[in-house]
C-alpha cells in the first residue's frame, strides 16, 4: 500500500469498493479517516461506473457465472484490459488475468 501511497504503484478501486469499506467500518469517524487517507493515496483513481456500465457488467457476471460485486470488477478489468488484482480464485479461468496482490507488487519493484 505504501507504493500506492507514494504512487510508484497506479491502482483502479471502484466507488462501489470505497463504499462498502466505508459501510463496513460503519462509524461516521472511521469512514471519514479512511476517505481522508485514501484521498491522498497518489497512485489510487477511484473509479465511477455509470449504470449502463453497471448492467453490463450484470450481464457479463450471469454469463460468467459470478455475482454481481465480482461482475463489476470482471467488466471493469476486462473493458480496460486490466488484471484484476485479488486472492478470489473466483476470477481463475476467466479472460482476465487474476495476480495476487504480492504479485503486482513484485512487478513494479
């Protein structure tokens, strides 16, 4: 997280993730601290589906057989030839490439 933070390391979140930390983390205070830090993270871009992306990306996860957090992040990464960076073997087998987080890092070291 450090590399993202200095941003040696250029990572794509979806506003989708950012909201569930936030309701996962649940007190206004914590939220709120986690926003602010991640606000300065140079290497981070928070990214805003529209809703026609978003059923698209439904659409894709029924053919895939994923559910619907899963298929947002499988459009997302297939759209913009990303991989998709994640311990969820879930995404194995997909068109995407699937890289632990250890690995990504790796690459940019």
């Amino acid at each position: 997280m450090n590399r993202v933070k200095e941003g040696s390391v250029r990572v794509f979140m979806l506003h989708f993730d950012v909201h569930g930390i936030s309701a996962i983390l649940g007190r206004p205070d914590l939220a709120s601290r986690f926003l602010s830090e991640i606000l300065t993270w140079r290497g981070l871009t928070v990214v805003d589906l529209p809703v026609r992306e978003e059923a698209a990306a439904c659409e894709l996860a029924s053919k895939a057989g994923l559910d619907f957090d899963d298929g947002l992040h499988y459009y997302f990464a297939r759209s913009r030839g990303l991989p998709i960076v994640s311990f969820d073997r879930d995404f194995d087998g997909l068109d995407v490439r699937r890289v632990e987080p250890r690995e990504i890092l790796a690459e940019s070291a």
